[in-house]
C-alpha cells in the first residue's frame, strides 16, 4: 500500500521552490503585503524539499510557540493529515519514510536563539522574519549547511511584511530585511550571497477569491490566467477581505498590508535618512589637526551608556567618527575606556546627559561625573550637562533632520547603534508631534539612546547648518543640464531602470505527486 501526497502550488510560490531549488540562489525573500500567501508557501516548498531530498533536515522558526503552532503545525496537519503519523511532540519535527526530518521552532528571547545555532539545517525558513534582529538571523546562517546529501544546496528563506509593531516601532529586523531583499542594497560581505526577492500580493492568493469565483463560474486556472491587474481589482472589490483591506482609514496601515508598500512609515522621523547617502567607511575619513572635536554622551548602568565622537572641519561639515556602547559599565571604568579611545586627540568639550549629574554612585556614594571625569587624561574635557528642556530636545532632532538634509553630516559606517536607530524613531503623537517618542532599549529594539547621545552632541556644539557640499551641487547642476539637452536620453534611462524592477510574470500551478511503499 502506497501513501500519496499531492502539494499544490501558486505560481509565485512555484517561483519560490525554482529559486528554492536552484543551485546558485542562497538567500531567499518573500515578502509583502498581508494574505499573500507567504507562510503557506514557505512550508509547502520545505515540504517539497524534505521529500525530494533524502536525508535532509529542515527548520521553521517563528518567534513564539502558538504562533508556530496556529501558523504552521495545525495547518500542516489538516494539509497533509499522513503527518500526523510522522509527528514527535516531543521534538516538534516530522520524521519522514525517507529519513528526512522537518523542525518547527520557536525562540521567544534571544537567548533562545542558542538553540538552533549550533544545529545543522540543509534549508532554514523564519517566518514573519521581521521579528527577530539582523544580528539573529545572521548568526541563524552559520547552521545552514549539510553534509548527509550532497546534492542539496543549503538555502535560507526569509517571509516577511511592512508595518509597524503594536509599540508603534518598526519590528526590529524589518530595516535589514527591506535594504537586502526589496531594495536590494548589499554591504560588505553580503555580496558573497546571491540574494533574490520575491513580492507577494493577497490577489497571488486564490482562496480569498474562491467563493466569488465560484459564484462566476470560474475557477482559479481562470484567476492565474488574468493579468496582475485584474486579479488585484476582483480581490478589492469582490472579496470580504480585499475590502477589509481597501477600507483601512490609516492611509499607511494600508499601502503597507494591502499594496506590500516598503517605504515611509507613518511618524517615521527621519525619512531623509540613507545609508549610502548619510554613512562613510571608518577608514575613508581624514581628520586635519585643526579640526575641531568633541565628545557626546548619553550615561547609564543598567540601559545603555552611549557614546559618540564628532569631528567639524573650517568648511562646517560634521563627522561622527567613532561610537562606544556599553551596559553595566561603571563609570570609573567608562572614563578609563572614553580617554582609551581618545588617546593622543584633543577633546575640546564633553556633553554629557544632565542625567548623570547630581547622582550618586550606589557602590561609592560619590558623583557619577566626578567618578567618570577624575578617570580621563588631560586631553578630554571636563563633562558639562547637556540640555534636556523639551524646547532644546525639539529643536535639536530639528537641526539633526537638517543636517541629514543638506548631507553636512556623515556618520561613521562603525556606529552601529546610531545607523540602526536613526531610521527607526518615530513622532511622539500622542504628546508632541514635533519631538521623537521615547523608547527604551530591550532585547527587541536598541532604543533611542544612539539618537540622543548624538543629538546632545550636535545641539550643544551649536552646529549650523551650511548647505549641500559643493561636489553635490555640481552633481545636480549636471544632471539638469544632461535632462535639458538631451531629454530622450533620460526617457530610455528611466524606462530601462523600470524594467529591471519588474516581478517575474505568473506561472502555471504545479502540484508535486510523492508515493511511499509500505
């Protein structure tokens, strides 16, 4: 007696297990708007690969357990019911004829991530990817590998969506996902990778439209047969939830699960914020002497303490060049590493969170910046309070906006905290639209301290604000000039961008057949 189990698939999760399959592709994203079909897919192409290739090992992690559960387990049971025979509770995976084994897992915490990174995984898919940190999916990578089949390629899927969390914030690994997969922007190393990006729709998925198509008699061979156009039409206007979908009166919440949108989020701050615009490698910047420079900082013990150093040169552009992060430091120890780090360079002022003055330190009982001032040499400023008055903080993220705008400030690409903060801060609008809403550092998000220790830098040196660069204001006088004379030329430049940017067109469903002897 045989067991026969039949996988169907749309055509852009067919397109999911062709880059799936294909030996050159090792990351993959599949990522958009809500209903799209995105985690139904991830598993059924898993499947697929389970069965294909003997004696594999595959991996589905979601950030908890009952959303493991309600997503993935109880639909892959009343999908392919032969697995429930195959099921071990206890290990949460499915052990298949051919030796093949699928784990569903689930890492809450961070510290529950050490649980899959030491393990080997031939194919690792993290569902709703978003939640976790790029510093846990890069780690997660290390376990991607095989060595019990030679003739898979180990591959890494990413499912995710635009959005915002419920605390209003961008979930922690949503910047990361955005730049590699649908804006395709690689740093560093991650070009070793091939990477590639699927954007998925809800008109991809035609169990929304089923009971209206019914109705029509038609059937879902006549759904895939339609252009992107019309599919997108029918499911706005004839499925419940495509109108769920069109009539959300946040105008954000709606390009981002309707249309799969990944870009401004709503309050988002600093919109005008881009890595490749706003950053510099360490080793590209060049302090004269005569360069002015100061330290900020923003201090703590159990948060984050934050520190940045700035550089301003004789034409008025700012460089933070250097950042040091640190918990549970205390301050003798951060006054010895702050004069470490700034061995041989004279430190005309140190702003300092006004925080830090007038407490007493637990263990000494003395002043938190008499202890940190009396450990830096003679070469660092002595601390002086920055302004916290709800004015000062205004208009300081005010001059911080400005500066990303006239791109007269340049942060270092080693200021991690900074980069990953910046774009993530959003307008407090509940309190004050024009101020930055205030969070914390946890496990899921750095915070806002990077941004305030910078800002305290930036308000209290009093920069002004000058102007674009000269080099970016020959730049733009030449591409209006090239778009004047030759207009045509620029036409066919666009267009051929546009091109590129395009999805693949539908394919037809295919349905994999597999056939156990017993």
């Amino acid at each position: 007696m045989g067991i026969e189990i039949t996988v169907s698939l749309q055509p852009k999760q067919s397109h999911l297990l062709e880059l799936w399959n294909d030996s050159q592709t090792t990351r993959i994203g599949f990522g958009g708007a809500r209903g799209g079909a995105k985690s139904g897919g991830g598993r059924r192409c898993m499947l697929l690969r389970r069965l294909e290739y003997a004696n594999t090992t595959g991996l589905i992690l979601r950030r908890t357990y009952p959303e493991l559960y309600k997503s993935h387990i109880i639909k892959m049971f009343e999908e392919f019911p032969v697995t429930r025979g195959w099921w071990n509770e206890q290990r949460k995976e499915v052990a298949f004829p051919n030796g093949s084994k699928l784990f569903f897992g689930s890492a809450e915490h961070e510290k529950d991530m050490a649980n899959f990174y030491s393990a080997e995984f031939a194919d690792i898919m993290v569902d709703e990817s978003q939640e976790f940190s790029q510093d846990e999916l890069e780690k997660l990578t290390g376990s991607n590998r095989c060595t019990s089949n030679r003739a898979i390629t180990p591959k890494m899927v990413y499912t995710f969506m635009p959005g915002l969390s419920e605390a209003g914030i961008p979930p922690k690994g949503l910047n990361y996902l955005k730049r590699v997969f649908p804006d395709g922007q690689l740093r560093g190393e991650e070009v070793r990778n091939k990477w590639a990006f699927i954007q998925a729709f809800a008109w991809d998925n035609v169990e929304w439209a089923r009971t209206e198509l019914e109705k029509d008699g038609l059937d879902e061979e006549d759904f895939y047969s339609w252009d992107e156009d019309r599919r997108r039409e029918y499911f706005i206007n004839r499925t419940q939830f495509g109108a769920t979908l069109a009539g959300l009166t946040n105008a954000y919440l709606r390009e981002a699960w309707l249309y799969g949108k990944w870009g401004a989020f709503e309050g988002q701050y600093f919109q005008n914020f881009r890595y490749e615009k706003d950053t510099v490698e360490a080793e590209s910047i060049i302090i004269q002497p005569w360069h002015k420079r100061w330290i900020s900082g923003d201090w703590g013990f159990e948060h984050p303490a934050c520190f940045h150093w700035h550089a301003q040169d004789e034409e008025g552009f700012v460089t933070t060049y250097r950042e040091f992060w640190s918990i549970g430091l205390g301050e003798a120890a951060l006054g010895h590493k702050i004069g470490e780090l700034s061995k041989g360079e004279p430190i005309k002022n140190f702003y300092l969170s006004w925080d830090a003055f007038g407490k007493l330190s637990k263990e000494t009982r003395r002043p938190i910046t008499e202890l940190i001032a009396n450990a830096l040499p003679s070469n660092v400023a002595y601390p002086t309070p920055a302004d916290a008055s709800p004015g000062t903080r205004i208009s300081g993220w005010r001059l911080m906006h400005q500066l990303i705008e006239a791109e007269q400030w340049k942060i270092s690409r080693e200021c991690k905290k900074l980069i990953e903060c910046l774009p993530t801060l959003v307008r407090d609008m509940q309190r004050n639209s024009e101020d930055v809403l205030k969070v914390d550092h946890s496990e899921n998000y750095v915070g806002d301290d990077p941004a305030d220790c910078a800002r305290y830098g930036l308000a209290e040196e009093r920069i002004t604000v000058v102007g674009k660069p000269l080099s970016l204001r020959l730049k733009e006088r030449v591409q209006e000039i090239v778009k004047q004379a030759a207009p045509d030329m620029m036409v066919q430049y666009e267009k051929a961008i546009a091109e590129s940017k395009k999805q693949p067109t539908t394919i037809p469903i295919k349905r994999r057949h597999w056939r156990f002897a017993r």
